[in-house]
C-alpha cells in the first residue's frame, strides 16, 4: 500500500483573494503531515500534524483565525479516529487552546471516554497541561469583520440561515 | 474547518477535523465536526472521511457514514461514494458541504457542492491540490 495524505481546507464561498493563502495553507499542511508518514511516524500522527498546520494559519477556520460566535468569542471543537481499532477522541466549546486537534487525541488516549465538552473539556486540558491563551488572541480582523456583516445582514432581514465559515466580503449569503 | 485523512504501507487509517465553526452562531452550538459518522469517520475495513460545509446539513445527513456506506454496500470507488452522498444530502437538505475519503484499496475521493473547497494530497512523491470544481 503507498502512504497517502490528504487534506481539506474548508468548503464554501471562497474569494479569488482568499484562493492564495488556501493554496498555500493546504500544501503546507499535506507536505508536514506526509513527512511525518515518511519518517515512520503513524497515520495518527500524520493527521494531527496536518490538521496543526492548518490551525496555526488564519487563512483558515481553525484555531487561530477561526470565526466568532455571536457573542463576539471562540468556540471550536475537533475531532480524530483511528481506523484500526475504532478509537476516537472527540471535543467541544474549547476556548483559547491553539490545538484543539491535540485536545481531542488526549480525550482519546488519556480517558476511558469519547467526546468531552465545554467547560469540563477545558478543565481536561488544563490538567493535560495545555497552554490556555487569553481568549482574544486566537481573533483575527478578518473573524471580527465577518461578525460584523453576519449582524448587519441580519439587521437588514438577509437570511443568514447558511452563515458563512468563508470570510469573504462579496458573497453575503454564501454557504459555509 | 479543516481536515486530514491517512492510510499508510500496512493500510492504517486515521482521520482528523478541527474547526471554529460557523459565523455568527449561538453560543453552545455545536456543528458536524466532533460527530463521529457526521464530520469525521475512520474504518481500516472501508475507509476514511473528514467532511466540511454547513454543519447541520453535514450532522443531520450523518454524511461521513453514508460516504462509507456506498463504498462498503454499494461497491462505489471513494470518487464514486463522496460525489454520490453529497449530491444526495444538497439535494435533500439544501446546504452544501465537501468531503476527502481514502478507501481500503488507497483510492482518494473528493468532492464539494459548495462553490469551493481547498484541497491537497500527496500519493507517491507527487503533490496535487486544487480549489474549483473538477481540479
């Protein structure tokens, strides 16, 4: 069998400006996590790695430069599987963690549990020795302009029912 | 969101999604991508699907599970699974989303009904990637 990793970076309305940086997040993500399959590191590895390059840039919605929720904060959730033994580590409502990605493979190797969430899912990584960032530091411009329009559509009775996940400025109604 | 999927010499299969969301949703809202069967799913006996898009579509469609359902019962290539779920959950539910599966045999599946999704996998030493529909 040839070792093969791919990567996705979002679905969605995406600009002829944001096109770049997507290209560039992408290839970088699949190149990180390929080496690491390259060098004997396993298929959990590998994802991990690739889905870390990918929250670590804010051309993409994951961990930092993910979108606002309408309180105007961070949300994110993350979830990872093994194909062999059906192993799975799921997390949500995680709060100011760079890698919720990693969060999740701990839920998954370090409890006799599944999927945590919210506030007892932070109180795991805080245990598990995560770094907690101040919560505004995962926010990008692009994150805060997005909200902005999402209430400004809404205040103009635009259906917002498909919000975007895309941060583009020309396509209000855009599916995420 | 973003999303990751591997298989390796011994056909080990892992899969990973991570993701902020959706803009502007209620606070406590949670999307697809920490659903194992919606967002993220990984079987060494049929495959594995990360899956990105509108998230109550994606969790209400269970639409990594139907991707791995037509592979496994119906005999579709990955191509073949991916395009066919996603056609039929736009269709019933109307919000778009993409997927990337791999199969058992290593064949790679991509597909989207939202206007892009940003793509990349390296098979071999070569790399593709794409954005647009049919790249």
């Amino acid at each position: 069998m040839e070792p093969i990793l791919i990567v996705h970076g979002g679905a969605g309305d995406i600009t002829e400006a944001r096109v770049p940086g997507k290209f560039t997040g992408v290839k970088k993500a699949v190149r990180e996590g390929f080496k690491v399959l390259s060098d004997g590191g396993s298929v959990l590895d590998a994802v991990e790695k690739a889905v870390c390059s990918m929250e670590l840039d804010d051309n993409f919605n994951a961990g930092y430069g993910s979108v606002l929720n309408i309180e105007g904060y961070i949300e994110m959730e993350a979830s990872i599987m093994h194909g062999k033994d059906l192993k799975a580590g799921c997390c949500t409502l995680i709060k100011g963690i760079m890698h919720p990605i990693s969060v999740a493979r701990r839920v998954m190797e370090k409890t006799n549990h599944t999927f945590l969430g919210g506030e007892n899912a932070m109180e795991f990584a805080r245990r598990e020795n995560f770094e907690l960032l101040p919560p505004d530091s995962l926010i990008t411009e692009n994150a805060k302009r997005a909200l902005e329009e999402f209430k400004e559509n809404q205040k103009k009775g635009v259906d917002t029912t498909f919000a975007r996940t895309e941060l583009d400025k020309t396509e209000p109604n855009g599916t995420g | 969101t973003v999303g990751a999927v591997a298989i390796d010499r011994e056909g080990n299969i892992a899969v990973a999604t991570s993701t902020g969301g959706i803009t502007g949703k209620v606070a406590g809202r949670i999307g697809d991508t920490p659903i194992l069967g919606a967002g993220t799913y990984a079987d060494n006996e049929i495959g594995g699907v990360s899956t990105t898009g509108h998230g109550e579509t994606l969790m209400r469609f269970n639409a990594a599970q139907r991707i791995l359902q037509k592979i496994s019962c119906h005999n579709m290539s990955a191509q073949e699974a991916t395009e066919a779920a996603l056609k039929e959950m736009t269709a019933r539910l109307v919000g778009t989303g993409g997927a990337i599966t791999i199969d058992k045999k290593g064949q790679i599946g991509i597909y989207f009904t939202s206007k892009r999704m940003a793509w990349a996998y390296i098979k071999g030493n070569e790399l593709h990637y794409g954005i647009n529909a049919g790249e």
